[in-house]
C-alpha cells in the first residue's frame, strides 16, 4: 500500500511539473519548481529501491533456436521437422565446378567403380535453379541416405541401388523415373551424362506429385553427438595435430584437407586446386572430417564395389580444429545411424563440433595410405 502511495505522489507531482512548464505564458516558475523538488527529495527517502521490484517481474521466457540436426548450428524454425534431401553429385573432373556442394552440410564422399568416386551431399533443404550435376546411384550411398531419412535425389542407378531402394523403402526423386522431368533438366552446353541438373522448385514439385511423406520419421534426432563447448581432442588419449589430410581413394582421386588457425576450418582440395562451389565462388570448408575405415570388394565382374556397413564396427578418424584421433565406429539395423565413440567398447559417444562435416568412406586394407601432417 505504502508503495502505491509514493508512486501516486510521484505522478500527481510530475503533472503539476509538466503543466508549469507548458505554460504559454513567461512566467516565473521557479517557485513552483522549488516546491515540487523539495516534495520528491522529502519523499524519496521513504522511497523503496525500485530497481529490485523491476528484478522481481516475471521475465518472458526465451524462445527456443531451432538447430539443424545435420550440422548443430541454428536453423529456421520453417524447416524444423522437415526431411533433409541427399543428393548424388557428379564427381569427376570434367564435372568440376559443381554447383551446390557448398551448400551441404554433410559431404560423404566413397568410391565407386573404376577408381572414381561420388560424392553425396546431405542437406537440412534444397536452394537455388541449378544444383548438380547429378548422377547415379551406388546402393552403399543408398544406406547412408536412410540414416537420415532423407529424399533420395539421384539420376540414375545400378540394379543393386534398386534392390536396396526397396528393401529399406528409401523415397527417391529419380532422372529414370517419371517425376524427373519435373525435377531436372539438361544443359545443352556441357555433353551428356555430365549435364543434368535439379532446380530446387523442381524437385518440391516432384516431392509434391509423388506424394512424399514431409516429416521425417519418428525417434530420429541430431545426426551426431554435438558438443555445447568448443572440442580439439587435447584431453583425448592418442591425440595428434594435423593440419594436412590426404585420402587417396585412387590414383585418379586423391583429394587433401588443409586447415587454417584463422577460421579453425579445413579446405578441401581436388585435382591440384581448391574444390570451389560454382555457385557461390567459395572453397568447400570443413568444420570436422571423418573417415570411417571399412571392409570393401569388388561385387561382380563389372568392378562395381560393395562394402559392410550394416550390423558392423570398426576403426574410424575424428579431426577438427588441428588435431586428430582414431574413434570407433559401430552400425546396428539399416535405418540406425553410424555411431562413433572414444572407446572400443562403445560406451562414450564421440563429441562433435558443431559446423559441417566431410565424411570419407575408405578401405580397411588401405588406411596406412592416408596421410597427415602438422605443417
């Protein structure tokens, strides 16, 4: 009650000051003002600290950020609980500029027949009227697409990638099929198979026309293990810096990483240069590169390569911010994602930077051939 009273004095005192002051008339208002200044210090003493009853106001809750589950940075809340797409990108060197690859968050990049390799962009949504060049299918990449549960874009695929379409249920927007002439087109300057490309308008009308499911199925969450504070692998057992990796999948595709200190970041290179996004002019950059080690063989006398992933574990890599150190990798029923942990018995989950992610799918047999350096 006390409070009310002062507080009521205050705004009577501050009117009768207001209206002296707007007076059209010169007068002198001196007195007056006087008067109202000596009753505000009088009261003033009596007055409680209103700063603390300013504290003690309920605070509007803040609002949730909404987080990519790819990538664990903020994301428009438009796209929360929608399915991300993977997309198949044309991976040799006539191919070279793509268009879209800087806008994956996650890039799993795995060999294919003849040494080349393909590179799968996974992405929290599709963006701009060229992204591609796209191609075919491989059914290993087809595994990896249903951890996310992601719409499958592809132009093409081999009879194995089909099989393992339908086994997993897998949703596709396909070149082959009849949704693609909604969601592709060619350009007529660069020769085929290397010149077909998706519009992101088209591939939402294909999604729509094939009735596609839009949320993405229940019990998925963030992709990795994403760590609220900063991780460098300082404190982890058998820790090395690297600024220098190199991957050479095939004489043919050898692709390196190159970190910088100032944005904390690794480069890709391919073909002796910077892998640049067509696009957007920019360098692909990496927040954090895995490589997962795995048993791969040839599937039939056509060279095209198989490789285990399901039901599996193994040996793995983990670099970020300069260092690197060897994890496990552990992979339970087709729709389970690829988990990775610090210990072989699988009982403390890698901690992840929260940025994109590379992602090379190597050969067991071979992982002595993989380079790092401190440069």
């Amino acid at each position: 009650m006390k409070n009310k009273i002062v507080l009521t004095s205050l705004i009577m005192l501050s009117t009768v000051f207001v209206s002296l002051s707007g007076c059209g008339k010169k007068t002198d208002n001196s007195s007056a003002i006087k008067n109202v200044t000596s009753v505000v210090s009088n009261t003033s003493t009596n007055m409680p600290d209103l700063s603390s009853l300013v504290s003690e106001l309920p605070k509007e809750p803040e609002k949730p950020v909404y987080t990519s589950p790819l990538s664990g940075k903020p994301l428009d809340e438009k796209y929360k609980n929608k399915r991300p797409f993977a997309f198949m990108f044309n991976n040799i060197e006539f191919a070279y500029p793509q268009t879209g690859t800087g806008r994956a968050e996650i890039i799993y990049e795995i060999l294919a027949e003849g040494g080349i390799t393909r590179l799968m962009g996974v992405f929290d949504y599709m963006k701009g009227d060229r992204i591609g060049s796209v191609r075919s299918a491989r059914h290993y990449y087809v595994d990896f697409a249903n951890e996310f549960d992601a719409i499958f874009v592809h132009f093409g695929q081999t009879h194995y990638a089909i099989d393992e379409i339908k086994k997993l249920g897998v949703d596709t927007i396909s070149g082959l099929s009849w949704e693609g002439a909604r969601a592709f087109y060619r350009d007529n300057s660069i020769r085929a198979p290397h010149n077909a490309f998706a519009s992101a308008k088209g591939l939402m009308k294909a999604m729509k026309d094939k009735k596609l499911r839009t949320k993405p199925r229940k019990g998925l969450s963030s992709h990795f293990n994403f760590s609220q504070d900063e991780e460098v692998n300082n404190d982890e057992k058998g820790s090395f810096k690297t600024n220098y990796v190199k991957i050479p999948f095939s004489a043919y595709m050898t692709p390196s990483f190159t970190y910088s200190k100032k944005d904390k970041l690794y480069t890709r290179y391919a073909f002796g240069t910077k892998h640049i996004d067509k696009g957007t002019g920019k360098a692909l950059k990496f927040k954090n590169i895995f490589i997962q080690f795995v048993n791969e063989y040839n599937k039939d006398r056509n060279g095209y390569q198989t490789m285990d992933l399901i039901n599996q574990s193994g040996n793995a890599y983990y670099i970020t911010n300069g260092r690197g150190i060897k994890v496990y990798w552990e992979k339970n029923g087709g729709a389970d994602k690829t988990r990775f942990y610090y210990d072989k018995a699988h009982t403390e989950e890698v901690r992840v930077n929260t940025g994109k992610t590379y992602y090379a799918v190597f050969p067991v047999n071979r992982k002595e051939m993989i380079t790092f350096k401190k440069k």
